[in-house]
C-alpha cells in the first residue's frame, strides 16, 4: 500500500441492527490497524446489541439474535476498541457517514470518548465518488463504450436511457426481466413493508415504524401516546402511501 503514514490508520466496518447512526446498534465491528512502521493489528468481536436484530438487518448481514447471545455488550469491549484506535486516524467506505458518527455514539453512550476532532478521516466511497463520475454521459461512455451526445437534451438523454438499460441487462444476467422486479431492485423495501417506501412493516399483524426514533414502535401506540409527532410527519414530504397510513392511524382506524 503506497499511503504515507505519520500515524496509525485504522480501518474499520460496522455490522449493525438498522440504518439510523443515531438509534441503531453495533452487533459486529472488524478493526484493522496500520502503523507507520508496517506493522498490522486486526481485531473482529461479534457485539450483543441489547436489542433483538430485526429481520430486514439479518437478510443484509446474516447476524441473527443466537449469533450474538453470548457476545458482550458494547460498553464491555469499548475500552479495548479505544487501545486499538489509540492515535490512530479512521478510514474505511461509507465511514465517514454512517460508521464513524454511530461508533462515536456508542462510545459516548457508555462514558467514554473517541475524540473525533484529534482524527482524520479517510473515506474511500468518498473517492470512489469524487473520481468516478456518476451521471448518464459516464454510464453511456462505460455500458456503451460511446460519448453522450447531447447530454442534458430530453430527447437525447432518453434515447440514451434506453440503450443504457439494454446494455445492462445484457452485461448483468443476473438482473431481474420483468419491470415489476426490476423495480423491487432498483427500490427495495425492508421484508413485511406494507409502504412502497418500507417506512411501515407489518410485525405480528401490527403496523410499525421502520425508521426515526419510533423504530420499532406500533404506529397505533404512538397515535394514542404522540399524537404530535404524527401530524409533525404529515407536514413533511413523505410518500402519498405512507402519509395515508398516518391519516388512518391518527382517525384510529385498524
């Protein structure tokens, strides 16, 4: 690897309960730290989230809630987390996001403090979008091996949309034919979504949230205990399929 290193680099990659780096939790984090001598310290633990780990996080990951019964809890394994991370700058993909800002709530959350603004942060999707284009004349130059003309013309972009499409379907076999599953996998929802979104699932014949601080939370129950925050969502610019089952819910239909 040609980094020139002053200080350690540690790389890192959370396995987590959801996609919120402000409520969900850790259930797997694998550390690799470089030195400037070349010297290399890898650590993996497997983490007990305090939670049960919902089904849409399993079907990504493959932690289940056996995997992790015996592992200990964050606050347990934080204190060797930071002797591994000691001086040591953060990299990785998607770090600086999503796993950066969810590791440094769990440290706090258990008094302790990994002491972002002494890091630098080294993001390699950060790169990988800086440096690879990702817009329509790019996927027309790589599926097409052509320049886009006319780019940003309707009609020349739509024409080119088309033959993207074709030569992606031909280069990628395993894409879906049909335009009903091209479309679950261009928009996939978390299983038992009832919301074209997946902002709503159905668990155990309940409606529950699957995002924000009611996660997990029976939509029923917040209406009865919060009703407030339920009209706050009405006022934003949600999906027509998930507003209606606010709607039904505040008027206490089941």
């Amino acid at each position: 690897m040609s980094l020139e290193l002053t200080r350690p680099l540690a790389f890192f990659d959370l396995e987590t309960t959801g996609i919120d780096p402000m409520r969900d939790k850790i259930v797997e984090i694998a550390l690799v730290r470089l030195d400037p001598d070349g010297e290399r310290a890898s650590l993996t633990r497997r983490v007990h989230p305090g939670r049960p780990i919902p089904p849409e996080a399993t079907a990504i990951h493959g932690i289940r809630d056996a995997d992790v019964a015996d592992a200990p809890k964050f606050p347990e394994l934080a204190r060797e987390l930071l002797a591994v991370l000691k001086d040591a700058d953060l990299a990785g993909f998607n770090v600086r996001r999503f796993d950066v800002p969810l590791l440094d709530r769990e440290f706090r959350e258990c008094g302790l403090d990994l002491a972002l603004a002494t890091r630098r942060i080294v993001d390699a999707m950060t790169i990988f979008h800086k440096k690879e284009a990702r817009d329509l004349s790019a996927a027309v130059r790589f599926f097409l091996d052509r320049d886009h003309a006319g780019a940003h013309g309707a009609e020349a972009d739509v024409l080119a949309a088309i033959d993207v499409l074709q030569a992606q379907l031909r280069r990628y076999p395993d894409l879906p034919r049909t335009i009903e599953a091209l479309d679950a996998f261009c928009n996939p929802a978390p299983p038992g979504a009832v919301d074209r979104g997946g902002k709503f699932v159905l668990r155990e014949g309940e409606v529950v949230f699957a995002f924000g601080k009611q996660k997990g939370r029976a939509l029923t129950e917040v209406a009865r205990v919060q009703r407030d925050y339920l009209e706050w969502i009405l006022k934003q610019d949600f999906p027509e399929d998930a507003r209606a089952l606010v709607e039904k819910a505040l008027r206490g239909d089941r």
